[in-house]
C-alpha cells in the first residue's frame, strides 16, 4: 500500500515556522498541495499513464484533499474577516474541484487493473476521495448556509472543462442541498442568499443531454426550494418531508412522505398523462421540481418512494408508454417563482439573462425559454427592473445574435406588465435623440396591450417636467437621472412618435387625448425656448402632437394646421403662443368629437392650478379659444371664476389676457350674476407691481363701466373712486394721467350721485393740483379734465385752467379760497396729504407742495392748535437744506408764513376760542402769497382782507360766499 509523502512545515531563515502569505491561519501542508493551490496539477494533466501508478494518483489525490480540508477547516474556525475567509476557503476549494473531478471515471479505473483485490481498493479509495470533499462540503455548510454559494461556483467549474465528471459534481451538489434542506427544517428564516442564481443555474442543468446530470439537477432543484421555502415566512408551511440519516461514506438518499408523491399517478399506476410539446425524457426532471408544490401523493397501495426510485421509476414508465408528462416546464418554474423571494427571484432572473450572451446557442436558447416562463407569471416579484433594463439596452447596443435580442425584448415586454413605471422611466432616461436600439425596446415596451394606459399614465407623468431643468438633489429623490439636465420630457415626447401610432394603443390613446393634447403644448412650448437643443433638432413634440391628431381621427385637422404653415413656424419661440390658438380655433372650427373631454380637463387644470406660470398662458389662450366658439357670452359662472383668478396670476401675460377677455363681455356686463365680484377682482388688479398689468385693468374697468347700469355702478362708485387715489401717485407717467382721467370720468358718470364722492373727491385733491406741475403734458391735461369736473361739482372757479388764463399758484390759490368758504373742515386732512409730498423724489412736486402748504396753513391757522403747527413747521424747515435752489426759496417763505400765524396765536384758550368764533363770521380772501413763477410786474405778496359786499366775492371767487359783518371786523383787531 502506497504511503502519503510526510507533511512538513516549512521554516523561515531564521528556523522559525513560516505561515504561508497567501492563506493566512492555515495548517502545515504538502508540497503537492502548494502546487495544486497555485493552479498545477498533476493528475489533470491527462489520462493516468499506467495500472501502477493509478494507485499512486488516487493516494496523491486523497493526501492533498486531506491538506485542503483541515486549512479549510482551519480558516473556518478563525477569527479572519468573512469576506476574507470565504474568499480563501474559495479558491482551496477551486483546487480540491480540480483535483477530484479530473481523475478518471471509475470503470476506467477499474479497467486497469487486472487483480480484483486491486480494483476493490481503489473503488473505495474512489469513493472515500469523493466523501471526502463532500464532508467538507457539508462542514462548511453546517456552519454557515451562506456556504452555500460555493455549489454555484462548482456549477460554473464544471461547465469550464467537459473533461471533468459533471455527473459527480452534480451528485454531490444534490447530496449538499439535501443536507441542507434536512438543517434549516423548522426554521423560519435562512441566510442563503446565493439561492437565486443556483437555482439558474439548475434550472439550466434540467435541460441538459445527459439524463444523469437532468436527474441529479432536478433533485438539487427540489432541495433548494426546500431550503427556499423557510427563506418566506409569509408562505403558507406545509409538513417538512423528512430525510433519511445519511450513513458513513453512502450516497445520501432523501426519502419522500406521501403527500409529496404524485397525486395524479393515483388513478392509473401504469400511465401519465401527455402534454404536447415536450419530450417526455427531459420533462422527467421537471417533475422532481414540482413534487412539493403541485400537491402529489404516493401511489395508491405502494410504499413510498425516496426521490432517486421514484424518478427511476418514472423514466422507466415513461420509456415503457412512451407518453409525455403532465408536469411541465411551465408549473416546475411556477413553483420556482412561488418559492424564491423576490430578491432571490431577481437573481434568478439576472443569472438567466447573463446566460443570453454565452457563446453556446442551446444553453442561451434554453436560457430565454425559462426567462419567459419566469416572467410570465412572476414578472411582479422582480425587484432592480431599471438596472435590467439598462443590462438589457447595453447588451442590445452590442452585437447581438437574434436569438439574444428577440429574448431581452421579449423580457423588457413582459416587465413592463408588472412595473410599466420602473421600464418606461429608464426607458426615457437616455440620451435623446433615441438610438434604434432605444427604438426597439420602445416597440417591445408598446407590444403590451393590457398596460398601454398605464404606459401612457406614466408618460404623462414625465411630461410634467420642464427640458432643461436642473434636476433635484434631494434626498427623497428615488431616481437618478443619467445627466443632471432633466431631458426625459424631451425623449418622452419622442417616445410617443412611436406609441400613439401603434395599433394597441387605440384605446388608451382616445382615454387619454385630452392630457396628451395639453402636455405636448406645453412640451412644444418649452422645446421652442429650450437652448440645449440643437437648432437643427427635430422638434419631437410637434411630431407627437401631429401623430395624436392623426391617431384620433383628426386627420383633417392635420393637414388644415399644415396648410396654415402652423407646423414649420413653432420652431420660432414668438410663435408658440399664435400656434396655440390656431390649433384650438382649428379644432374647434371642424367640431372635434373629443370636446366635452377636452373642456373638462382644461377646467380641472385650470381649478387644481398651474405647475408653472408659464402653463397658464397655454391653458387660458385654448381655454380662451374654444370658449368662444362653442359658448356665447358671458360664459358659465363657472369658467368666470377661473378668468376672475387669473387676473392675480403670478404672470402678468394670464392676468393681462384674462383681463382683456373680461373687457370683451362688456357689452353682456349686465347679464353676468356676480358682476360686482368680477368689478372688485379687476380693482385688486391695480395693486399689480407690474405695470403692463396695472394699465391693462384701468381699461378694463373702464370699458365695463361705460356699459354698466347706474344702480351697481353707483354702489361700487365710492370703492371704484378710491381705488383711483393710490394711482395718481403712479411712477409711470401713463398711469397717472389714466387713473386721473378715470377719476374725472367717474365724477362725471356719476353727477347726480355727488354727495356720496365729495369725500373721496378732496381726498384726492392734493395730487390733481401738484400733478398740474407734472413734466408729461398727457399727466397736465388729464388733472386739468378732471379739475374741471370737480369744480363744476365742489364750486371752485375754472377759468384758471384754461391755457391762456392758466398760472399755477393761481390755480392754488382759487382753489384754497374755495375750499376755506365751502369746505373748511378737510383743510386740515388736505395738509397732512401735501406734508407727504415733501418727500418726493420729484422737486416740483416738492415746489408745488410747499406753495399749497402755505396757502392751507395761512387760511386755516386759526383753526389749528400750538403743537399742529409746530410739527407743520417743523416738517417745512427740512426743506431748506433741500437741493434744488427753488426749493430753498419757497421753504423760506413757507416758514415765515408759518412762524408768522404762530406769533399771532392767542396765549390764553379763551383768546384762542374767542379768535375762532370771530373767524366764523369773518372771512379773508387771500391774494398770491408767492408770486411764483416770478412775473414781468413783479406782484407783491400779502393778504387783503375781503370786501363787505357780495359783489367783491363773487369777482374773486366766481361762486356765492357768505358775506361777513364789516361791524366785526372794525370791532375786533386782534393782539
């Protein structure tokens, strides 16, 4: 008997023993075994060369597993990094694989010896050789099931070398997953991980020609989903079967309860029912896959069967009858899928789709049958759709063979079924323009009847995006874009040039033409403003919204669009918004059927709001259009309420078109319910920052007055009239002098209504005499209209106004001694109104505000207390470190009129209130106090007391005044 050559351990230089660099912890070992883990070995390098030294090898053999055993075992109970200890124990064990699957087959062996003694020896040195690295299989496994995944490796050595014993490896494979079916019975949860792609890898090995390795595949199948079922603790548990102890050295055998013997043998013991189209030998091994999940029994009145006899028995059933099973391919991967958790079953999947590029044409052609299978009924448990599909898209860019190609279109129809979402966003995030590879899988996505609205949902939901925009960092995003620049919309757009022609997409394209009409408006519009595009790109949008059309049965409207050159002009950016209302009065010009939808949806748009400003100007010019085509005005209450909220949009082209459709129904103003809400909505407009807006409302209102009727006029007047006011004041010269003509005109639609306006009139007072100053002649004219509208009504002279008797401190002046006779009590609101224009950025509305103030102030002193006129003083004292010179000069006169009425205040409350009393029953007409604009004449300053008669009055002020006694004025001469 030969004798193992003597284990050594190898020493340093200095005579220390050495651990060996590679694998760390490990146990002395041979020479032989450092060869064979640095890839020699001498037993694969061909057939054993004589009979005598068959011995030699098999006994070389066995010492170097011996070796490889207790470093694996070594390494297994230190305390090294996992992922460092399987990858050690990995490629120990790579070396054992070589080592024991190259030796010759046993009857090869025993053929060369000629002593039957000989040939006994060797059978069990065989045998113990495979035991052996099947034992250290099965430690390892004890230990960790995650172990596991070496039995995948071991499926893709054997597949390496066809020299190797496939049917040995596959045995103990099998033999392994047993074991560990038999460990994990009971447990409700197992860390196998690598369970997915084994059971690939099997699910391969069934179809292979040799019916051993289908045999012993389909057995490991059978263990795995064993051992898979206690990976789902939601899946309902069934009786565990129970295994037979497995002896010393002995192949293991599992033995099988009744329950899982074949229930549909009962009835005739001697025949299976055929299935037509698989050959019965193959779907043999397909059976052992589905003998826990189909619910089989045991014959009736036989014992029961281990899994080796019963698929013994069944080939020998299936030769004798030559029938086909009942059992195929379809059910064994429906247990397959059932079975596995979705990660795995992804695995699963993935593992298969890999084998789609192999070089082998049977093995990939055998790959997409299973994968179709698999998907078919479980495509909704695979996680990880968009990395498939992106393996899917490089894979086809690649040169391909047809049978790969037809299969991954094959796999990306099927997973748009169950997750149209997931496909149809990676689909969209590639660069755009789509190659014809993107093309392709686009097709295959849109072959899917049964998902097309949900496609087209999801389309629409890419469509709500913006091209060009920055996309979201955020931490909630669950996507990530291949380039930071959001181009989906873009290739969304381009993917519907393929969809909505497709004959399966009829249905869903007419459920869903009113979001698809409006998303490829606004898409066109944003493509025409985009600059990332080239300029020779083709606009994608246009071209879906034209294959929309013809694919709803508007062809006409196609080609009557064409014939207005409305297709060749959207590429211009000034154009968009025309286009948009061509394609709507088009449509509305040939009464499309899809109107009611249409209508409906943009309302609800227009009720939930925009997703941006810009969306509201699409949605009210269609909105707009095709209201006035089929509705006459006013429109239903309720599309006025979204004109009515479009005026305080964001944007001031929808306020500004929302406005001019409001000015439009003036003529049926009266026929509106709410006409007072639809007034009051245009007047907030006129707190509008922008000022295209601000002017667009003032014609407006101004249009639907003229038309309105004189009882909601004069119950809106006094709000219409002091809506005015804040706008006299206006930066823009045009809309001074509009908010100053409005004015007037109101005044003068509502003459006979002037006691309700009096107040608001002298509330605005102040700015129609300082704007006389204004540096725009149309400013000049319209408060010299509206002047001479309140004269009419509050009693003031006019002729002052006109261009030959025209002076402003005139005007002032006239208008003071007007207001002192008539409206005495506002003097003192009207000075706290031009004590604000002191600090106006405009000087001559500072000049003329301190000329206004001194004439106010000289009439009304008496009438104001101490600290009144103190704080008027104070206020016109700043004036005089003012800028500009005039200023200066009329500040100094201002304060020496005020400074003056503050000496001649009476020190005591009785003086005071006895001056007052005087004041009342005696009136002082004032002369210009300024005389500014200097004259020729030079007219001085001062005050004339006025004259006793009313003929004197009536020369000055050109209206009837109360005449005071001249007894009191003699009477009383003041301090």
């Amino acid at each position: 008997m030969w004798i193992p050559a003597q284990f050594y351990r190898p020493k340093n230089h200095r005579g220390q023993e050495k651990v060996d660099d590679k694998f760390n912890l490990l146990p002395f070992c041979s020479a032989q075994v450092h060869n064979q883990l640095d890839g020699t070995n001498p037993s694969r390098e061909g057939r054993l060369p004589s009979s005598e030294h068959t011995a030699s090898y098999l006994w070389d053999t066995y010492s170097g597993l011996l070796c490889h055993q207790s470093m694996v075992l070594a390494i297994n109970s230190s305390f090294v990094d996992p992922a460092l200890q399987f990858g050690t124990q990995l490629k120990i064990i790579a070396s054992s694989f070589k080592m024991v699957f190259s030796l010759p087959s046993l009857n090869e062996i025993k053929a060369r010896e000629t002593s039957k003694e000989d040939a006994e020896d060797q059978e069990n040195l065989y045998q113990n050789i495979l035991n052996l690295y099947e034992d250290t299989l099965l430690i390892l496994v004890s230990k960790d099931l995650y172990k596991l995944q070496i039995l995948k490796e071991m499926t893709t050595w054997m597949n390496e070398d066809s020299y190797y014993l496939q049917d040995r490896v596959m045995m103990v494979i099998g033999r392994v997953l047993c074991f560990a079916a038999r460990k994990v019975r009971g447990e409700t949860s197992v860390d196998a991980p690598c369970l997915g792609i084994l059971a690939a890898e099997l699910s391969l090995l069934c179809s292979h020609p040799d019916p051993s390795i289908v045999q012993q595949a389909s057995i490991g199948m059978y263990h795995l989903l064993c051992v898979a079922r206690c990976q789902n603790a939601g899946m309902e548990r069934d009786t565990a079967a129970s295994y037979s102890q497995r002896g010393s050295g002995s192949f293991l055998t599992p033995s099988l309860d009744a329950e899982f013997q074949p229930k549909a043998l009962q009835g005739d013991k001697n025949k299976i029912a055929q299935v037509a189209g698989l050959p019965a030998l193959r779907l043999s091994s397909y059976v052992i896959i589905t003998l826990r999940y189909c619910h089989l029994c045991a014959f009736p009145g036989q014992k029961r069967l281990t899994a080796l006899s019963f698929s013994e028995k069944l080939l020998h059933l299936l030769e004798r009858d030559e029938k086909k099973v009942l059992f195929t391919k379809e059910k064994t991967l429906l247990s397959v899928g059932q079975t596995l958790l979705p990660t795995l079953l992804t695995d699963f999947v993935w593992s298969l789709l890999k084998k789609l590029s192999v070089p082998n044409p049977k093995t990939a052609s055998e790959a997409a049958s299973i994968l179709k299978l698999t998907l078919v009924y479980h495509a909704q448990k695979i996680t990880m759709v968009s990395k498939i599909v992106d393996t899917i898209y490089k894979e086809l860019c690649k040169d391909s063979s047809h049978i790969m190609k037809q299969a991954m279109l094959r796999v990306i129809a099927l997973l748009t079924r169950t997750s149209p979402k997931k496909v149809i966003f990676q689909l969209m995030d590639y660069p755009v323009p789509a190659d014809n590879t993107l093309i392709l899988m686009w097709q295959a996505a849109g072959s899917e009847y049964s998902v097309a609205p949900l496609v087209l949902k999801t389309i629409l939901l890419i469509l709500k995006g913006k091209p060009g925009e920055k996309e979201d960092n955020s931490m909630d995003r669950r996507r990530s874009s291949l380039d930071a620049t959001n181009m989906m919309p873009v290739a969304a757009s381009q993917a519907l040039c393929t969809f909505l022609p497709a004959a399966t997409y009829k249905k869903a394209v007419a459920q869903f033409f009113p979001q698809l009409l409006m998303e490829l408006l606004l898409q066109l519009f944003y493509s025409s403003q985009l600059r990332v595009l080239p300029q020779d790109r083709p606009l994608y949008a246009r071209d879906a919204l034209r294959a929309l059309l013809n694919s709803s049965g508007l062809q006409e409207v196609d080609a009557a669009l064409k014939k207005k050159n409305c297709w060749n002009q959207f590429s211009q950016a000034l154009y968009h918004h025309h286009g948009v209302y061509l394609i709507a009065k088009t449509l509305s010009e040939h009464n499309f059927p899809q109107f009611p939808e249409t209508l409906h949806h943009l309302y609800k748009t227009s009720v939930e709001g925009p997703r941006r400003s810009e969306d509201s100007i699409i949605t009210i010019i269609f909105l707009t259009e095709l209201l006035n085509n089929f509705f006459q005005d006013p429109f239903p209450e309720e599309f006025l309420v979204l004109f009515k909220n479009w005026i305080h949009d964001p944007n001031p082209a929808v306020s500004k078109l929302s406005l001019q459709k409001i000015a439009s129904m003036a003529p049926v103003i009266n026929k509106i319910e709410n006409v007072s809400s639809l007034l009051i909505s245009v007047l907030d407009a006129f707190l509008s920052k922008e000022k295209t807006v601000v002017v667009r409302a003032l014609l407006t209102l101004r249009r639907l007055l003229g038309k309105l009727d004189k009882m909601t006029y004069s119950s809106l007047c006094i709000r219409i009239a002091s809506s005015y006011c804040p706008l006299m004041d206006h930066s823009n010269g045009g809309i001074r002098s509009m908010a100053i003509r409005h004015f007037g005109e109101l005044l003068k639609d509502m003459g006979q209504y002037t006691w309700m306006l009096n107040h608001v009139v002298l509330g605005g007072l102040v700015p129609l005499i300082l704007f006389l100053q204004d540096r725009e002649t149309r400013v000049v004219k319209a408060c010299k209209y509206t002047l001479k509208i309140c004269a009419i009504q509050l009693k003031w002279p006019s002729q002052f106004l006109k261009k030959e008797n025209y002076k402003f401190e005139l005007v002032v002046l006239n208008i003071c001694n007007s207001l002192v006779t008539f409206h005495e009590g506002y003097i003192t609101d009207l000075i706290s109104d031009t004590l604000g224009f002191l600090g106006s950025s405009r000087a001559y509305l500072r000049k003329g505000a301190l000329i206004l103030i001194g004439y106010l102030t000289k009439l009304v002193g008496h009438l104001l207390l101490r600290d009144e006129i103190e704080v008027i003083l104070k206020i016109t004292e700043r004036m005089l470190q003012d800028e500009d010179p005039a200023v200066r000069e009329l500040a100094e006169i201002t304060c020496s009129l005020i400074k003056e009425i503050t000496q001649k205040m009476a020190t005591s409350s009785i003086k005071q209130n006895f001056r007052r009393l005087f004041k009342f029953f005696y009136t002082r007409k004032l002369k210009p106090l300024y005389n500014w604009p200097k004259d020729e004449q030079g007219i001085p300053t001062g005050i004339k007391d006025t004259k006793c008669d009313k003929e004197a009055l009536l020369e000055d002020t050109g209206e009837g005044g109360l005449v005071k006694s001249a007894r009191l004025s003699n009477a009383w001469r003041g301090p």
